[in-house]
C-alpha cells in the first residue's frame, strides 16, 4: 500500500492547508440545497396524490418508511444527492471534477469495477444462503415463497436503479473525499482509514452489534481503497451487499426499518466483506505478478530482435 491515493487534494496546484475545510463547507451547502430541492419535490407530489380529502399525515410517516416505495425512494436519493454536492465543491475548490479522483487521476475504473462487482456476487449469494440456512426467518418468507405483487415489483425496480449510485455515493463521501481530507494534512494510512469509521456508523441507525459490523466493514473497504489506489472495491461490495439486503428484503417481505437481528446474522455480514477482501487481494497479487512477468519478458524479446537485426536474421519495417 502507497499513501498516492489520499494525498491527491495535497498534490493539487494551490492548494492550502483550509482548502479541504472550504470544500467541506461549499459540499454542505449544496447537499443542503440539493435536499430543499427534493423535499419540495416529494412535498408537491405529496400534496397532488393525497388531494383534498386524504390523509397527508400518513402519507408524511410513508416518506420515512422503508417498507413503502416513496420511503424507499426518498431515503436513498437523499444520500446519493451527497455525490453531486461533493463534485461541484471540488469543481469549485480545486478546479477539477472528484470523479476524476475515484482512482489516481484516473476516474472510475470500470473494468476493474466490474471484477470486484463479479467477486462480491458470489460472496453474498454463500452469505445468504447460509444466512437462511443456519437463522430461519432472516429473510422473511423468501423461503416459503414469493408472492409477487405491484408493490414488490415497485420495490425491486427502485432498489435495482438507485442503489448502485447511493452505495457509489458513500464511498465517494466516506472513503474517497473523506481519506484525502484527512491525507492531506496526516501522512500515515491508519489515521485515514479509522478516523472515518465513527462518522459512516453515525449514518446507520443500528444496535451494537449492527454497528461494530458498520465499523468493521468501513475499516475493510478503507483498506482495500487504499490497496487499490481507489473506491472501485468498495463500491462494488457496498453495492452487492445493499442489492442483496434491500432486494431480499422486498422480496421476503422482511422489516426494512429492523435495527437489530440474531446474533448469527451479524456473524455472517461481518464474515462477508473479510472474504471478500481475500479474494480482492488474491485477484490483485496474481494480475501484478503475471504484470511483472510480461514486463520482464518483453525487454529479453527485445534484445532478441534486436540481435536478429543485427545478425541480419529479421527484416527491419519501419
């Protein structure tokens, strides 16, 4: 691990030791507006499908409701509005996009993205299964069935487009902006790894257990961010693991708003990312070793070719 990927804003032109500190103030400021801005959207909307005669105060307990389409909706575009307010504020601050700091100066690593996507599947696809296995319940009556209905289908859709992009939206907060914050006046990697972790637990309404597992998943996605060089891991275990958790849910018609579960169950959530993070690591050794054996075969093929130029043995193109 290098520290290049948290001392990106440190590395930019003019940048001061207060430049992270304005880009913090300018990124609440329009996440700020950005939240006026939906909830007078959500509040017209309320208002046209209440109508006259209907009950708005029920409609209003609906928008905090994970279990309902417009709770759904609403509380997972108000955490990927987050990205945006950090883009402009670093467009402002520093004269460049955030997405082009996703990896070092790279931007979003899509291939790499999908990889890390295709390792995360079947880690959550043994964590649940085992899950349903071993704590009957967990899953609501997903093994009894599923009983198909417009709501759940509503559900799935909103899960299936807006998660990727409020998983996304935290590791660009919580681990991208908030690791080159930190690495911009402190050098050593542990500080930002774990100074982070208590404010991404705050966001999560949790008991005890569910937040050590918090904890322990933002420590893990910290590290690999900085194995990496980038949010890329991250992302795509954030984002399988909340696909699986609110897709199963709707599915089973499980309480999307449960703070709490048995014992086992946070066992099997903390195992999740801790395997996955072996199989990132395991990934990444084996391409950088065969990367190094084809650096270190092509300058021999070279002088190959070249001798067979001098020899006359190879004709020269040019």
């Amino acid at each position: 691990m290098t520290p290049h990927y948290i001392r990106q804003f440190r590395s930019q032109p003019g940048h001061r030791w207060f430049s992270p500190l304005l880009l913090v103030a300018l990124a609440a400021v329009f996440y700020g507006v950005g939240l006026i801005v939906q909830f007078t959207g959500f509040l017209i909307w309320g208002l046209i499908a209440v109508g006259g005669g209907g009950d708005f105060d029920a409609w209003a307990e609906s928008m905090i409701d994970f279990n309902t389409v417009s709770g759904m909706v609403n509380g997972l575009a108000s955490v990927i509005l987050m990205w945006p307010a950090v883009e402009f504020a670093t467009r402002i601050v520093y004269r460049r996009w955030f997405w082009s700091m996703i990896s070092i100066g790279r931007g979003l690593r899509w291939g790499r993205l999908g990889r890390f996507v295709l390792l995360a599947l079947p880690v959550w696809v043994i964590a649940a299964t085992v899950m349903i296995v071993v704590s009957p319940g967990s899953m609501g009556d997903l093994t009894a069935g599923v009983q198909w209905n417009r709501h759940v289908l509503t559900m799935l859709i909103a899960v299936i487009v807006l998660v990727p992009f409020q998983a996304a939206a935290e590791e660009v907060v919580f681990r991208g902006l908030a690791m080159n914050i930190i690495g911009s006046w402190l050098k050593h990697p542990a500080w930002v790894v774990l100074i982070p972790v208590p404010f991404f637990v705050y966001g999560h309404l949790y008991d005890l257990p569910g937040l050590i597992d918090v904890g322990i998943f933002a420590v893990i996605v910290g590290v690999l961010t900085l194995y990496t060089e980038g949010l890329e891991a991250g992302m795509a275990f954030h984002i399988v693991n909340n696909l699986f958790a609110l897709g199963l849910g709707a599915l089973s018609g499980a309480d999307l708003n449960a703070t709490s579960g048995p014992a086992i169950e946070t066992v099997i959530s903390i195992s999740a990312p801790v395997a996955f993070a072996g199989l990132v690591v395991f990934d990444t050794r084996r391409r950088q070793r065969r990367d190094d054996l084809g650096e270190a075969a092509d300058p021999r093929e070279a002088d190959d070719l070249e001798e067979a130029v001098e020899e006359g043995a190879a004709p020269v193109t040019f």
